[in-house]
C-alpha cells in the first residue's frame, strides 16, 4: 500500500474503518495507549499493522511489516525530502527515528534497516515530540 492509501484513512471514522475492512471484534483493542497517546481504541488490520483512534477519530496508523514498511519507506525516499528532525528510536540503541512532520511521517531506522513507519496528520515537529514521540528509556546492555 502506499503513502497516500494510508492517509486516506485519516478522513473515515472507527466505526466506517471497521465496517469497510471487515474488521472483527477481536482485532479491535480499546483502553490502550500509543506513546503519548492515551484510552485509544488500536484496530490491528494486518500482521504489524495497528490503526489508532482517539474519540472515533484516527491519530495514528503504526506499521512495523517488513515488506508494508520497506514499501512506504522505499516509496517516499523518491520524494528526496530530508528530515526535519532526528530523535532517538525504541528500536535499539543505534536507531533513530526520522521525522517528516509535515509530511505526516516517521521512520524508525538503523543504517539501512527500517524497522517501524508512523502515519499522522500533517504537524510541526514540535506538535509531533509534544503529542505523540515518547522518549525511549536508556538502553542498557
């Protein structure tokens, strides 16, 4: 799936996204959190691929697929767009992630190995660090 496939889903409801993807009760997880974003509802459509819906409205769509992450990375990476920011990444402790907050997307990294994509409306980094990045707890060996 591309980019824009997935940011279409940003303009359907929970109960539109369940119904249109034939999403049954047991893959629908209310009360969770997203790093800063808490009492979410996570719908899991696809092997390592979780939708986040606060208050019936989708906030953030996490993909840690290996072949959905290395598609939409690969894809973007035509768009020769840098990063607005380098933070630390939960991945481990030489990944970082890479933000595009404008472009509504962060990439987890190390090297060449991508290892999670998120999907959110179109921010600032500030809003991004301040509403949904947690920073990761120190790696110890």
């Amino acid at each position: 799936m591309k980019l824009e496939e997935y940011q279409k889903y940003f303009s359907v409801a929970l109960n539109e996204f369940t119904w249109l993807n034939e999403i049954s009760a047991d893959h629908i997880h209310e009360d969770v959190r997203y790093e800063k974003i808490t009492d979410v509802t996570r719908v899991d459509r696809a092997e390592n691929e979780s939708f986040f819906f606060k208050d019936g409205k989708l906030k953030v769509i996490y993909i840690s697929n290996e072949a959905l992450v290395n598609n939409v990375w690969n894809q973007f990476k035509l768009t020769n767009t840098t990063p607005e920011e380098t933070v630390r990444s939960r991945a481990g402790k030489a990944s970082n992630q890479l933000i595009f907050a404008t472009q509504g997307l962060t990439i987890s990294v190390t090297k060449d190995e991508v290892h999670f994509v998120e999907i959110y409306h179109p921010c600032t980094v500030e809003e991004y660090v301040e509403n949904i990045y947690r920073e990761p707890a120190k790696f110890i060996r």
